[in-house]
C-alpha cells in the first residue's frame, strides 16, 4: 500500500500520543478487543476522512461498527451517514 507518510514520522493526529506511523501500525495489528476498538476510535475521531483510510479499511470499520460508535464522540454521526450510505451502495 502506497502511503503518504514515511514509517518513523508522527503523524499530526497523534498530537496527543507520540507515535510513529509504524507504532501506529503495529498497534493496530496486535491490539485485541477493547483495546482495538479504543485504537480504532481515536484514528476515527482525530485523523481527517481520507487519512483513516492509510490505517483502517472500510470494511474493517464497517465490521466493528457496532462496538465503535459509542466510542466516537462528536464524529459519531458522520461517520454513522458515511459507513451507512457506504453500505446502501454496496461499497462495504
């Protein structure tokens, strides 16, 4: 996958942990259950719409949405009317 961020740089969301694009990664990766859903949520809510994408799958969001929206904060209705319009079009 093509990124638009070199592995060790700390991308502009993770102004609140400083992590890598690899930690974030690998995180991600080997994250289970409650800790996933938090990992999840935090990139969902700080990173812009198209920048979610260079970490998460649609389908991947889609999949845990259930267990994510509640976790959302104020994003939860965009991203409910994106992954649900997304799904009506046979995207996810």
């Amino acid at each position: 996958m093509k990124t638009k961020w070199r592995e060790d740089e700390v991308p502009y969301f993770c102004w609140d942990r400083p992590r890598t694009v690899a930690q974030v990664r690998e995180a991600l990766q080997t994250a289970r259950g409650a800790e996933r859903l938090r990992l999840t949520a935090w990139i969902m809510r700080e990173a812009a719409f198209a920048d979610v994408w260079e970490f998460l799958s649609p389908h991947e969001v889609w999949a845990e949405f259930g267990d994510l929206e509640r976790r959302l904060g104020r994003r939860r209705g965009f991203w409910r009317y994106i992954l649900k319009t997304w799904h009506e079009l046979g995207r996810i």
